[in-house]
C-alpha cells in the first residue's frame, strides 16, 4: 500500500531534492525543479520538451518505486498487529512513509549517518514501526486495537443459579 502519495512528496521533501536524487545519473542534467514540481503534481507540462519531459517522467516512475519499497517496509511491521489494508491511513503513516521514501533515494548519499537528518528520520520512522509491531506504540483514534474488542479481556461471571433443586418449591 502507498501511504504518501507524489503530491505529498512534492511538498515535504520537494521537487528540488526529488530532482536531484531521482534523476538518471547518467543524465545530461538534473530534471529541472519546476518540472519535477508539475510531474508529481500532475500539473501543465507543455512548457517542455518531450525529452525534458521523458526524464521528469523517469524520476517520478524511481519516486513511485521508493514509495512502493516503503510501503512494503512499513506493512511489513503493521501486518504483525493489523488487518490490513488498513481502512483509513493515519498521518504519522505518510510521515513514515515520506521518511524511508526519502532515506531509499538517498542510498548513494555519501554522509555520516549519525548526523545526517535523512539517515535519523529513517531510524526513526523504523523504530516506531517496530514499537508498533511489538504492541508497544499505538497509532492513535485510528488504531483498529484500541477499539472496544481489543479493550480487554471478555469474562464470564456465573453468578448464582436461579433455578435449580435447591430453589424448587
């Protein structure tokens, strides 16, 4: 399941950062920003070339092979505890998602990971999945285990019997 969509992306990271980790690298150039913006916004691209366009076309088609990759991270760690799919995606998902989206198409990035805020976002966005997996996390009001079944145990109380030898006339 894609839990951010490609207009998210373009909003947090941005289509600067996309362009310049999405596209080939074997490419004459970066696919421009401006571009990028209307290709995952699916906005008016006419003010391109084809091949222009053939390249912002390529990096959104590697952008929407990440949020699929991401997608599959983060179901692997809900399946544990959720039905899924899930019925409705609550925010802190698309954060995650935009998260280990963005940390898989830095996988060339050259930094150290103890600094880089790419590199702690992921961590971050997995350990809370593992949290989640181990019941030890709740995704909030959306969270199908804090419903009134998962509330508790059922108990049975028998009470007394109010039939019975002892209570004939």
């Amino acid at each position: 399941m894609a839990y951010v969509t490609l207009p998210q992306l373009a909003e947090i990271p941005g289509a600067l950062e996309l362009a310049q980790v999405a596209t080939n690298q074997h490419a004459a150039a970066v696919v421009d920003a401006t571009l990028m913006e209307a290709t995952l916004r699916g906005s008016d691209r006419s003010a391109w070339s084809a091949d222009e366009i053939d390249q912002a076309d390529k990096a959104a088609a590697r952008i929407s092979e990440a949020v699929v990759e991401a997608g599959a991270v983060i179901d692997g760690y809900l399946a544990r505890r959720y039905t899924l799919p899930l019925a409705s995606t609550p925010g802190i998902l698309v954060k995650w998602a935009r998260s280990i989206t963005r940390y898989t198409l830095h996988a060339d990035r050259i930094s150290d990971d103890r600094t880089d805020p790419v590199a702690r976002d992921y961590r971050d966005a997995i350990r809370f999945l593992e949290l989640i997996a181990a019941g030890k996390f709740s995704l909030g009001l959306d969270d199908p285990t804090t419903g009134p079944a998962a509330a508790g145990e059922i108990q049975i109380n028998p009470g007394h019997k109010v039939f019975g030898r002892e209570h004939l006339p």
